[in-house]
C-alpha cells in the first residue's frame, strides 16, 4: 500500500486517503513555449523575525528568491510584486519595492531569467485619495521606481481610482497620463471584484459589456505602449470576446485559474497567452504541459494541464481573494518553505476542510513534489486545526 493519511470529511468523520499522484520530473533545462506564460510569485513570510505580522511582516528573502530560481527553472517568466504577493493584503510598498529589487538582480544571475513588475497605487489609502491627481502621482510613483530599477511595469488596478473616479473620462485621463511616460510596453490588468471587492465598477461601469469598449478604446489610444492585457475575471466568454476585439499586436494574458487550460490552448485561431497565479501552485505540470504543446503534442498538453484545473478551481473558490493561502499551502507540502505562515496571518483565511481538499486533488494533479514530505506535513497541520 502507498502513503496515506487520515483526511477530514464533511460529516465530521475522517477516512483514510491513499496518495496515488506521480511527481514530475524536473527538465534538465528550461524548456521553451510558444506561449508568454508569466508564473505570478508568492513571497515567503519569515515568522522567526515577525515584529508587526500584519502591518509590516518580515520576509525570509533566501527562500523567496530560490523559490523564483524554480520558476525560471521550470520556463516561467515571473509576474513579480502581484497580488499573489499579497500586494495591498500584507505586502506594503516597502517591503514590495525591495522584492523588485532582489528579483530583478536576481534575475540578471539566471541566464535566460525574465520577471515584470507589479506596479499600482497601494502605497496610497483608497480613502485619502481625493482627486485623480493624487491616483496619477501614486501611479508616477511605481511606475517610475519599477522602469528605474530596470525592470518592466505591470499597470495593476488602481482601489484609489475605483474610488474617486466619477466617470469613464476619469480612466482615460489616468491611464492616458501613466502610458504617455513609459518608456517602454506595459501590461494592462482587468482584475474582478471577485479578486478584490474594491474594485467593483472599476473601468466606470458594473457590467463588463459596459466596460468593455472603455477598455478597448485607452488601448487603441495608446498601442503603441500596450504589450497586452492580462484579464481576470473567471469568465472563458468574457476572456474570448476581449481577446477577439483586441488590435493586432497587443496580446491576452489570461489571469482565468478557472478556465486557463482552454484559453492557452485556443480555438485553432487565437490564444491566450499566460499570467496566473496558480502557476506558482502547479508549475512543474504547467510546464510540463505547455513544452508539449509547444511542440505540437496536445494530447499530453491536455492531459496534464486537466488535472489541475479542479485543484485551481479550489484554491480560487469564493471568497476568491483569499486564494493565496492554498498557494502557500502548497508550496509548504512541497519543501519551498520550512512553515506555514503568510504575510497578515492569512494562512487563518481558510479552514481545514479546504486544505484536506486542496490535499487529494494536489494528489490527483500529480503536484506534490516530495509526497512524504507531504504527507507528513498535512499530518501536522491538520492535527493542529482538530482532525
């Protein structure tokens, strides 16, 4: 009999699981897509050095650098400083503009190493801002300090803007000002209320029909400063009809971790390309996946992407914000982190009936690295939550 332990179930009761997944085996060298596919990081909190956990946690910074050395190991290019790093959810600004900085000289000592930035206005309380003029300056801000450090800026949602903005005029003007300074491309990003509610009639309008021509014409006022946009809103028909209408030459990254596996591998005309947080839970099947379509084999694309699209669609249940938690939980079965802690205490976010689901369909996905190790961690986490 393989490894098992004893897993919680819904009626109180526990019963035995036994592990039937398969590691995969890491490539003897980056392997190479022909999709973009950004894998967006988590950092790694440092419990042994926490003074204010939830107002300015400490960062085992060791840890969260090797973790990105994996991913680029692995092929991905990382989306670095995003909300999967708990941008505006227990990462401050501070603490962001140091992880850019190590990523990026990080990066420069990995050959083949890619990264782009997440740049917003979280330094900015949504509440103290009271004109587009303090939105813009935040914006100025980051984007300034990501271009300056070298690196390339991911223009993320903006809670500041969702708040003080009154009309769709308001977004042109911002997102106008903030692209006309680039230096280079940047990526856009429709981040959906279900991934922060703050951001709930974000573009000036709740319905995403409504706000989809806002989107399109500030791209088409400024292509030539759009690399793409990334669009999370965990609705496949949405993604297409965006992806559909974009001009040519600016790309779709999908930020979908419900429907990811179809969108990557497209319709026979377009695709989109990648920038998902469950990367970081899952990469080495990711990867795996996208080298073999890459090399035209969908057959296995398919059959080692499907897998994890159940234990995706877990992680990112409702309340979907608080996804992180089983990315870090994950990435502890695995051994890329000695304990199960997060920046804000945001491991407590979910409960132990989660976790032993995240746990089988892990399994099932053929994603725990080191089984045993798996095992005996889960063990201990679920003894001390009352299995």
């Amino acid at each position: 009999m393989g490894l098992q332990l004893d897993l919680p179930n819904a009626d109180g009761t526990t019963s035995a699981y036994v592990l039937s997944g398969t590691p995969i085996a890491r490539p003897a060298a980056p392997p190479a897509f022909n999709r973009i596919a950004y894998a967006a990081a988590h950092v790694v909190s440092d419990p042994r050095r926490d003074a204010d956990p939830w107002g300015n946690p400490a960062i085992d910074w060791e840890a969260t650098m090797a973790f990105r050395r994996h991913l680029w190991g692995l092929g991905f290019k990382v989306a670095e400083a995003m909300d999967t790093a708990q941008r505006g959810g227990g990462l401050g600004w501070d603490a962001a503009k140091e992880l850019i900085r190590r990523a990026l000289a990080e990066a420069k000592a990995v050959p083949g190493a890619d990264l782009a930035c997440g740049a917003g206005t979280d330094h900015l309380p949504p509440q103290a801002a009271r004109a587009l003029d303090d939105v813009i300056a935040a914006y100025e801000t980051q984007v300034e300090f990501v271009e300056a450090a070298g690196g390339r800026p991911i223009l993320m949602a903006s809670r500041a803007l969702a708040r003080v903005a009154k009309s769709v005029d308001d977004y042109h003007r911002v997102y106008g000002r903030i692209l006309s300074q680039a230096r280079g491309k940047v990526v856009l990003h429709w981040l959906g209320d279900m991934f922060d509610p703050e951001l709930r009639g974000y573009w000036g309008a709740d319905d995403f029909v409504q706000a989809l021509p806002t989107v399109l014409s500030i791209i088409a006022d400024n292509k030539d400063k759009v690399e793409g946009i990334k669009i999370s809103l965990l609705d496949h028909a949405k993604e297409v009809t965006l992806r559909d209408s974009l001009p040519d030459g600016v790309l779709c990254f999908t930020g979908d971790d419900f429907n990811y596996a179809e969108l990557i591998e497209g319709d026979g005309a377009r695709f989109s390309h990648a920038l998902l947080g469950i990367f970081d839970a899952v990469a080495p099947a990711a990867s795996q996946a996208l080298a073999a379509l890459a090399a035209g084999d969908v057959a296995t694309f398919r059959g080692v992407i499907a897998p994890t699209v159940p234990l995706s669609r877990k992680i990112f249940e409702a309340p979907t914000q608080h996804y992180k938690a089983g990315v870090v939980f994950l990435a502890w079965l695995n051994g890329h982190q000695n304990h199960f802690t997060m920046p804000a205490g945001l491991q407590s976010a979910r409960g132990l009936m989660h976790y032993a689901e995240v746990f089988r369909l892990a399994d099932r996905a053929n994603v725990l690295d080191r089984p045993d190790l798996a095992v005996e961690r889960a063990r201990q986490l679920f003894a001390v939550l009352g299995a």
